[in-house]
C-alpha cells in the first residue's frame, strides 16, 4: 500500500532501539491517519529490526534506511525529498526527536495552526508556557546562547530558532528543499533562513520539552562546534555582503 495521508511524520534515529517503539504506539493511538516515516542510519542496535516488525502491525510505516551515520541534517532533508517524490505527496510534514523529548500528544496543536496556513510552526521551549525539563546547566546554556545568535542571524521575531520540534507545509519545502544542505543540527537554522527568503508565515506553540529518559544524546561537541561555525559563516557572509 503507498501511503498518501495529508500529514507525514518524520522521526530521525540513530541507536533509538530503547524508545522507537513505545514512540510508534504513542504516534498512532493519535490516530492522526498520518505517514511515519523513520531515517535511519544503519542503526548497530535493535532499532531497525524493531521498526520492520512494526510495519508488519502498521501499514502506515515507512523506512528509510540509510548506509552510515550522516547527521541529522540529511535525514531530515532526505526524509523530505522522499516524502515529498510520493505518488501523492503529504501537505504538511512533521519533523520530531525519536526520543519522547516532543511529545506526540502535541502534534494536533502543530497541526491545528498548519492548517490555518502557517507553513512552519515551531514547538517552542523558550516561550510563556514553554518549558525544557531534565537538562543540566551546560546543556541548557548552550542551547539558549544558540537559540540567541540564531535569532541574531535570522532577524526573525520567534522565541525558539533552534527547536526540532516543527511542522512544514507542502508549499514551503517544494521552495526551500533544494536550498538545504546541512549536515548536521544546524538544519533548523538553515530552514529558518529560508522561511524567511521565501517570506513564509511561522507560527510558534509552547511545547514542554523532556530530556530523553532512555538511549543517549547523538549530539556530539564536534556537532555542537559545526553548529556554531556555521552561525559564524553567516555572520560574516551578512557583514559582508547585503542580505536581504
Ligand atoms: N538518522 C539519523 N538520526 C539522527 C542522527 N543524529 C541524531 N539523530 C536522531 O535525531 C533525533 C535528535 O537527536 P538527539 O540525540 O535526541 O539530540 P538531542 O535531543 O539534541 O540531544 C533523535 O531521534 C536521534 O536518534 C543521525 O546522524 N542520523
Ligand atoms: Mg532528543
């Protein structure tokens, strides 16, 4: 069966083989008649396994399998170009940690403003009624000093550039798609910028986002360090030259 739901899900994993499951039974008792699709990067544990029996239990699961560890950034972006050369290509797509850190039952409310024409709508930690749970101060530093040059760079008024936890219509990722090219992490800044190129409407909801309970972190220092030398880039490339 080809999937053609109007909403897909896209759940990154790498070594998720503790949460993939318990997140796949959370998604669907939404019954959100979505897509799900998993990237996943040749996990060396449980994790695909795991995820090929479940597509046994639910049609509505697709698998994309990818050679070796290539960042967060191109998993997403693949899982996009993916979704998006469907027969019938979802109108709006969900992006979300694997991890239980965005919560499904959240997903509606995404949604809620994506179908009144928002073409991104961010789940936002750093808003009234937002909140982060779990993280140690270093993590949390890092996080706000990130989310404060991102909002420098983009010169957008939102209050969290950085969350993962975000819907895209249709519309916005058939423009910007073939502008993306992060690796890693800094994805949601380059998406941001684009939004802000194509003059998309972005929409904000608070999210309570939860440490991870299970599995570890993929965000290594040498992740972080890219995130902010790409910041960096732009940066300069704005002092330099006139962006509009
Ligand atoms: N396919 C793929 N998924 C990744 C990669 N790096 C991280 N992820 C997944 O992306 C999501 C976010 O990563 P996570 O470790 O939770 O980062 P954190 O929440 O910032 O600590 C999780 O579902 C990870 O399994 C990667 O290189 N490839
Ligand atoms: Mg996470």
């Amino acid at each position: 069966m080809e999937p053609n739901s109007r909403v897909a899900i896209i759940l990154p994993t790498y070594c998720e083989d503790e949460n993939i499951a318990d997140i796949i039974h959370a998604i669907e008792s939404l019954k959100l008649n979505s897509t799900l699709l998993v990237v996943d990067d040749s996990s060396p544990d449980e994790t695909q396994n795991i995820v090929g029996e479940l597509k046994e239990e639910y049609k509505n699961i697709l698998l994309l399998k990818r050679d070796h560890k290539m960042g967060l950034g191109t998993a997403i972006t693949d899982g996009f170009r993916f979704l998006l050369s469907l027969p019938e290509p979802p109108e709006f797509i969900i992006t979300m940690d694997a991890d239980f850190s965005h919560c499904p039952n959240d997903i509606p409310r995404l949604m809620k403003l994506a179908e009144k024409g928002s073409d991104l709508v961010i789940g936002s930690r750093y808003c009234t009624e937002g909140e982060v749970k779990g993280w140690n101060l270093t993590r949390l530093l890092i996080s706000k000093v990130a989310n404060k040059l991102t909002g420098m760079l983009t010169k957008l008024a939102l209050n969290d550039y950085t969350s993962g936890f975000r819907c895209y219509s249709k519309g916005y990722l058939t423009k910007a798609l073939p502008q993306l090219h992060s690796e890693t992490y800094e994805i949601q800044i380059e998406t941001l910028r684009q939004a802000k190129f194509q003059n998309s409407k972005i929409s904000e909801i608070p999210i309570v986002f939860e440490n991870r309970k299970k599995g570890k972190s993929k965000l290594t220092l040498t992740e972080i360090a890219g995130f902010f030398r790409y910041i960096l880039k732009v940066l300069l490339e704005q002092l330099f030259k006139i962006e509009n």
